[in-house]
C-alpha cells in the first residue's frame, strides 16, 4: 500500500471514531490543526470525508485529492483548501463547501444537498445529477451539467464550451462568458422570479446573482438517446471436456479436497473458503440456509453474511459502507460505475476500504472485453483479485475468454503475485464448468444460484466433483492443469487454443505463436 494511500485510510477510520462522540456531544470536528491550534495541514489525501452521516460537520484543512465528500448522506462539510476531482459524487443530501479549486466532475451524480466550491472547477460539474444544488464562484470547465435530470447549476463566471450537453431536466445559470450550449439544450434570459428563488441560497453566503445571467436549459427535442448494447455468453463450456492426462485414477477411500481458499495478495493465512469452488451471486443469502449453504461463500449486494463478499456498483455505493465492515471482502463492478480514471477508481476503494478489516478482500469485476485494463487496474492498486464476466457485447464464446484471460494473466504475472481470478457465468454452474475453470487457470467461479433448492444443488455439486477428481486423478483442486482440458471439435479448439481431442495437441495455428 502507497504511503499515501494508507493515510487516506487512516484519516478515514480516525474520523469514523471521532463522528461517534461528535454526534453524541453535537460537535464539530476539526481535521488539520494540533492540540495546541498549531496548522497541520493535510496534503494529497484521497478518498476521505466520504459517506457523512446526517448531522455530522466536519472542517479540514488542507489539499485533497479525488472524492473528498463524496457519497455525503446528510453531513456538513467545510474544506479551507482545494481538492481534486468528483468533490461530493453521489451526495445524497448536506452540504460541502470548499474555499478553493475542485477538479473535473463535481457533483458526479449528485441526487440531493449543495455543493458550494468559493474557486473555479474543471470539466462535467454537475454530470448527470438528479437533484440538488451547485454554486460556483469563480469559472468553469467544458460540458458542465452534461446529461444533468434535474437539480440547479450556478456559475458567476465563465464556462467552458458544450455546457448542458446532453441534459433532459435542471437548469444552469451562468452570470459570465457562456459558449452556445451543447446538443440537447438551449439559452435564454434569467427570470425575475428565479433571481428571487436563488437569493435564498446564495444572500446568507454573501453573493448574488446579475439580472443579465443566462439559463440553460433542455430544449424541446431533447438529446439523442443512446441505447446501449446488452452483454451475454451466447456459448458455455459444453464442447469442452475433461481428461485425466497422465495420472493415474484414485480409489474411492482416497482423501478429496474440493475447496477453494483465496488468500489476500501476498499472504497465506486470513483466508476466505469455499467448501466448493463457486460463490453464489444472488442478492442476499440471510433468508436462506442449510448446512452446505451456510458455509458457501456469496457474492451479495445487500445483507451480507461474515463469508460473502459485496457487489459494490452505482446503485448500493451510499449504503456500502454501512454493509462492508459485516462480511468478508468487495468487489468494485466497473461496468455499473460511470466513467472515471484510475485515480478516482482508487479513491472509491480507499473510502469503502476504509471501514473493512485490514485482512479482507478487494476485487475489481469487469468484462472479459477488457481485461487487459481490468488486470493492469489490479496490478497497479495492488488488489487481490479479478472477477471476470464471461459476457460480452453481442454475445461472447466461453472458450474464446480462457486463452485471452490466460495470456494477459502470464503477461503481468498476475498468479506469481499471489492475486487470484474469479470466472462470471451467467447460468447455474455443473461440476465440470467448475473444474474446467479452475483448469485454465482461475480460482472458482461466480454465478447464480439454481432457481429451487439450492442446499440440494451443492450436495448434489459436492459429490459430482469428487467424483471427477477421483476420475482425474487428482486429490486437490490446484492440481488441475490445461493439461486436463479438451476440444470437442475443431472450432472450440481454433477459439479456446485447447487440444482437440484424438488429435491431442493444439491446432498449428496455436503452436506457431
């Protein structure tokens, strides 16, 4: 962990504490100052000051880095500083102001509360908000309240070109320099009333609005809609199958271990284990039990049990850091996040990371259509994991995912690295998608449950897999090699780059690379 990184997580659990008793005694707590009032600035921090609970104030002095206040839930947050981007994402209600600059992005997805920044900001403040209110002092960057849905923008200097791009609801005022507005949106002259219903925002903060401001709002025909294309596996495992390569078969009295642990990156104890090498993706396993079930990892996206792991995407983000502390990792979903950087990425896992124990897991999902960027993201931020959806735009070819994940895998060194890969499939798994998977290299797969007894699916599963592993040869799962799998055919061989089976090798064509 980068040095600052561990003390945007120390700055988050240190403020957690200190909110406790501030809420009890009606306190404001003061961040950058020493005992004895001596400045202490902080510097660079990012991630922090997130998930404010109702009635909290916080004031901190300094310079911050990406997400300061985001996901804010009712709390009042000052910053004498500036701070990087998405200042206040996903802020569902209070207030934050910030005496400096902001970066790009402010108000990502805001549905609620004020944002006010007494400096300039960069690009997109604004995107894609519900509702709330934004005010800006100094200027603005390009595309502000690009596809806002509602809720008020106010600049009193100048903006950036394409502003209101895309937006179907809300309004921006701007008092100076303001480019024609983007697609979807048109000008016209502030209202007499809308001054008045802005002066009680802005007079007890000492500014106001010109008579001469412009507003920007959806014009009439509204901007083109995009529809964006759907992801499916249009082909499992079915036309691979498994062979027990050189080994001999075991007896049936032999010691079979069908689990599946995964340690954190870097560590052989404090691990998560699954009695089977699949975690069940539903939205809860609290209403469901039985003996198997009970000590059968999920993958949950709300009420998780201490052995699950939660889905974090846009939708659960705010009430996420309520649920992490109760189970036994995350896993951040990139596709159901809007667009943003590396450094913004971080930042979310930093604020969430903040309220787990130091041995729990963190994983990054995302489809096999990019899972170069997807495992560079785990290197680089020093994840345990990946979780990998088989699905792709149009309908993807499961065998066709095993050598792409495989070849980028050896390329970054991601198994040396002790970081482990999860296989998404959107169907109940057999016994031999689990098997198959845990031969190419992964270690389990994620998919969903069957839609009737799922106690009877993991006995059922249980046995079948000790069965091929006696079969195989083989008394643990991490003896399974490539070595075990075969084509059924010449195209899922020309695809998978397994070998087909009678021909017992790979086809020429993936000989030669």
């Amino acid at each position: 962990m980068r040095d600052i990184t561990a003390k945007s997580v120390k700055l988050n659990r240190d403020l957690d504490k200190m909110l406790e008793q501030a809420l009890e005694r009606d306190l404001l707590v003061r961040i950058g100052w020493g005992k004895q009032g001596d400045e202490k600035p902080k510097n660079g921090e990012f991630g922090v000051i997130t998930h404010l609970p109702e009635n909290s104030r916080v004031l901190l002095l300094g310079e911050l880095g990406e997400c300061a206040g985001a996901m804010n839930d009712g709390g009042t947050f000052t910053l004498q500083g500036g701070c990087g981007s998405m200042l206040g994402a996903f802020q569902n209600s209070g207030r934050i102001t910030i005496e400096k600059d902001a970066g790009d992005r402010a108000g990502l997805k805001m549905t609620g509360g004020e944002i006010i920044v007494q400096g300039s900001v960069g690009d997109e403040t604004g995107a894609q908000m519900k509702d709330g209110f934004v005010f800006v002092r100094g200027h603005a960057g390009k595309a502000t309240g690009a596809s806002m849905q509602g809720g008020t923008i106010v600049i009193q200097g100048n903006t950036g070109n394409e502003v209101g791009r895309g937006m179907i609801g809300g309004k921006i005022i701007v008092s100076g320099s303001c480019p024609p507005p983007g697609e979807g949106a048109e000008v016209r002259s502030i209202e007499s009333s809308e001054i008045d219903q802005l002066s009680e925002h802005l007079e007890p903060l000492g500014f106001y609005i010109d008579s001469d401001a412009l507003v920007i709002v959806p014009n009439e025909e509204g901007p083109p809609l995009a529809e964006l294309p759907e992801y499916s596996i249009s082909e499992g495992f079915e036309r691979i199958t498994l062979v027990p390569s050189a080994r001999e078969r075991l007896s049936l009295h032999s010691k079979i271990d069908n689990g599946m642990p995964i340690y954190p990156a870097g560590q052989d104890e404090n691990q998560l284990t699954a009695p089977l090498p699949w975690i069940i993706e539903t939205e809860t396993l609290q209403n469901k039990s039985g003996r198997h079930l009970d000590i059968q990892p999920g993958l949950v996206k709300t009420q998780p049990r201490a052995n699950d792991l939660l889905l974090i995407s846009e939708d659960n983000l705010l009430e996420a850091a309520g649920l992490i502390g109760n189970c036994s990792g995350m896993v951040l979903d990139l596709r159901e996040m809007p667009a943003i950087n590396d450094a913004e990425i971080e930042a979310i896992l930093v604020s969430l990371y903040s309220r787990m124990s130091d041995d729990s897991l963190v994983f990054l999902k995302d489809s096999v259509s990019r899972v170069e960027h997807l495992f560079r993201l785990v290197v680089d931020l020093d994840l345990d994991g990946a979780l990998v959806d088989v699905a792709s735009v149009g309908g993807s070819l499961a065998p066709a995912a095993l050598p792409r994940i495989g070849l980028v895998s050896q390329a970054m060194n991601i198994p040396k690295q002790g970081r482990r890969i999860l296989l998404e499939l959107d169907e109940t798994p057999s016994a031999e998608d689990l098997i198959i998977a845990i031969s190419a290299g992964c270690t389990g797969v994620v998919a969903p449950p069957p839609s009737d007894d799922v106690e009877s699916g993991l006995i059922w599963l249980d046995g079948t897999i000790k069965g091929w592993m006696l079969e195989l040869g083989i008394s643990e799962l991490n003896q399974l090699t490539r070595r075990n799998l075969r084509a059924l055919d010449h195209d899922t061989a020309a695809i998978s780059g397994l070998r087909l089976i009678g021909y017992d090798r790979p086809l020429p064509m993936w000989l030669k690379n």
